[in-house]
C-alpha cells in the first residue's frame, strides 16, 4: 500500500516502505523488528509536490532478510522458476477473520484515509493498481454487511464507502474503537441537529400553509361582506365565518375549539371550504 522494491544485483531486494506519520514509521519499524528480527534503518526527509510535511522511509536491507519478508506477505512470487512482484493480496495470509483484520488494520495505516465526520461521511484506501484495489475492495465486501465500491481517480484506484454505518462497522473491524465512539458521537449529534432542523421547517412550512389558507378564506369572506353581507350565509357557515374573521391566524384546530359548541377540525374546514366556494360564485 505504501511501499516499494529496490532491486539489486544477483537477485537481491530492498524494501521500502514511506509513510508521513511517524507514528506509523514506528510501528512499522517495531513490528518488523518483533515479527522478522530485522531491523529497518529510518530515514527523514522533506517532502515535495503534495507532500508537504516530512517524510519517513523505512528501508530494510538484502542482509535485514528482506526476500524473506517479501516470500511471507505474498509479495514476491515465483512463476515457472522466476521471481515476479504480486500485484494483489495473497490469499494465504488472509485465510482466518482474524488475519483479515490485521490486513484491515494494515491498509488503512498504509493508504487509507477517513475524513471528518463533522463535513460527511468518507473513508477510502488509495491503491496503486486496479488489481490491488479489486482484492482490497474484495477483502471488505468479506465481511457482512460492508459494500465498497472503486473508482479511479488519476492514476490511483480507489476503494472507498460512505454509508456512516458501514464505515462504523470498519472502524470496529480495525480495532479503532476510541474513533469509533467518537465518531459515533459526532453522528448522533449531527442526526438531532438534522432532526431538529427538519421539524423547525416543517412547522415553519405548516405555518405558512395554515397563514395562507387563512388569508384565502379572509379573503373569500370579507367578499361575501361587501356584496351581499354577511347575512348572506346560512346559519352554520355564518358563525365560523365570524369566528374566522375575529381569530385570522388561528388554525383550523384552534378555530374548532372556538366555536360553541367545539366542533371537528373536518367541520370547520368543510365549512371554510363551502364558504370559499360561495365567494367565487359571487361576481364582482
């Protein structure tokens, strides 16, 4: 994910692995040494084009057993009695749930990147070749419930999910599980906040429906006062277009309890609704 191979004569190899974090040189350098009993000479240095920052290259030695490193994770091959370079992930080394997981921990420390919760939901792992991001996209999609998908982007491919559960459940995969709880905070916060907002315009638009229905059958009311007088209407409709002429922004729930006695907030609506009817018969 994050590494390269030096070759030199008579067959020989040198690993190199380069990481902008040094934490993660750290911990390359530490398991190499507990793992291998190889030691990787650490090399710093300033970084250029996109990369910014410093950075640190970790370099392990034909005499460190460098083949032998490359033999075990599935990197170095032999075809037909000739060494090649595996483009993919060996399937040896992640037979059990439990070296998946490593493998996991692995290429998100090598290319993967998560992005802040807080602006949307995004994690993904830069691949150098399609090969290596068809079995890394594999290799999550293993596990239930996961579903990432590949894109390619310049001259990397590209794994990547957003749905906020999935990437939940990957981060609880990797063992990340302070980031976990912390991104699960940020989410739910986010969710109430969404909620709250949606109930705000949600009222503010119930609002602005009940106003405008209000304004109509003012409007439909006070046409009838003018041309014929409010006489004009019949008993029932009489007494809720006064109502409605004495309460304009009440809605139709608080207009039913007025009237005496209270009726159903269908009744009143009916009502508002034959009384329109009436205004638009009603030539000017």
């Amino acid at each position: 994910m994050c590494g390269s191979v030096k070759l030199g004569g008579e067959g020989k190899v040198t690993v190199i692995i380069s990481t902008e974090n040094p934490g993660i040189a750290r911990r390359y350098k530490k398991m190499i040494k507990e793992y291998f009993k190889a030691k990787a000479d650490l090399e710093i240095s300033a970084g250029s084009g996109l990369k910014k920052g410093r950075v640190f290259y970790l370099k392990i030695p034909p005499e460190e057993r460098s083949g032998q490193i490359l033999r075990e994770t599935g990197i170095l091959m032999i075809r037909d009695g000739l060494n090649y370079i595996s483009d993919g992930i060996y399937a040896e080394i992640i037979k059990t749930k439990c070296c998946k997981k490593a493998y996991m921990r692995g290429i998100f420390l090598g290319a993967g990147t998560i992005s802040d919760p807080e602006k949307g939901y995004h994690i993904e792992f830069v691949c150098n070749s399609e090969m290596l991001a068809s079995d890394v996209r594999k290799l999550i999609n293993s596990f239930i419930g996961l579903n990432a998908k590949m894109i390619r982007r310049k001259k990397s491919s590209i794994v990547y999910v957003k749905e906020s559960g999935q990437i939940t459940d990957i981060l609880n995969i990797m063992g990340a599980h302070s980031h976990l709880l912390d991104f699960e905070n940020v989410k739910i916060v986010k969710e109430m906040r969404n909620k709250a907002n949606r109930a705000f315009n949600c009222d503010n638009a119930n609002l602005d429906k009940t106003l405008k229905a209000a304004e109509r059958q003012m409007s439909s009311i006070r046409k009838i006062e003018s041309m014929k007088g409010l006489s004009f209407l019949t008993g029932k409709l009489y007494d809720v277009a006064v109502k409605r002429l004495e309460h304009p922004e009440a809605s139709l729930i608080e207009l039913a309890n007025l009237m005496e006695p209270p009726m159903k907030k269908s009744g009143v609506n009916n009502r508002l609704k034959k009384i329109e009817e009436i205004a638009e018969t009603i030539e000017l």
